[in-house]
C-alpha cells in the first residue's frame, strides 16, 4: 500500500490537522515508509506463537478469598459527620 499527496491531504482533513503544503511530500515518504515497515511484519511467520500482552510475561499475584471482620458498620462510620442506622448521611443534590 502506498499514499500519494491528495491522500496525505485527505487523511490531514479528516484528522483535522493543518498541513502545509512544504510538510505535504515529506508526509508522503515518513507514511509510504510506515506502511512498507508493517508490511514487512506482515511477512514474518508468527504460527505457533501464543498472542502476549506484553513483552515481558508476568503473572499477577493472587492472594487467599477469606472473609474478614469487614462487617463491622459501627467501626466503618465512626468517623463520618453525619450517620443514620449505620449508613452515611450526605446532602441531597436531586430534587
């Protein structure tokens, strides 16, 4: 695939970019060259490689599902300015 200038000019348009006219050419050969890059990796075989996420393979640290003592409302709101049964107050915002 390659790019001419009225298609540098269109992509410049649609992305809502203001190119000169003197970055028209150069915008040509750095697109031109992208494309022919990709197109080299396009070639590269990559069949029995399993897709990455990232170029170093990491594992997330897991830890133990265990119930806590996080059932206790008294301790939870004890700081708030204003509580009701164990539930924070705050001022109304919707009429």
């Amino acid at each position: 695939m390659s790019v001419d200038k009225d298609t540098v000019r269109r992509i410049a348009k649609l992305a809502r970019i203001a190119l000169p006219e003197e970055r028209v050419e150069p915008m040509v050969r750095e697109l031109n060259g992208i494309f022919d890059w990709v197109q080299q990796l396009n070639e590269v075989d990559v069949a029995g490689v399993a897709p990455m996420t990232s170029v170093v393979e990491q594992r997330l640290k897991m830890r133990d599902d265990v119930v806590t003592d996080g059932g206790n409302a008294e301790a939870v709101v004890a700081n708030a300015p204003l509580t009701e049964d164990r539930f924070f107050l705050v001022p109304k915002v919707v009429e």
